[in-house]
C-alpha cells in the first residue's frame, strides 16, 4: 500500500523512505498542499516502468 508524506515530512526522511520504497516495493507519494507531487519508487520499480513505456511507445508506432 502507498505511503503519502509531505515535502517537509520527505526532506527530513529522505533515507527512511527510500528504504521503505526498496523493502516493501510500495511507492511514496509526496504531497505538497496536499496535491500529489512526486513519487519515489525502488530502481527496480522504475525500470520496470521504462519497460513497459518503451513498449507501449512501439505499438503506437506499429
């Protein structure tokens, strides 16, 4: 399950939270305002993401 944090609560957990991310494979979502932001995802999360954005991106040029 996401962890939502503030921008404020995020500078100041950087660390643990990347952590967490890694560990748990879960994303954090960063607020600020309470309007999502940023998220922060393990490596191995975001380069499955790039994966599936590259494939996607060559079936619409199929």
């Amino acid at each position: 399950m996401p962890k939502t944090v503030s921008v404020s609560e995020a500078k100041n957990q950087l660390s643990a939270l990347m952590d967490w991310a890694v560990e748990t494979g879960d994303e954090v979502v960063i607020t600020r305002r309470g309007e999502p932001r940023a998220v922060i995802i393990s490596y191995s999360t975001y380069q499955e993401y790039l994966a599936f954005r590259e494939q996607a991106r060559r079936q619409v040029e199929s």
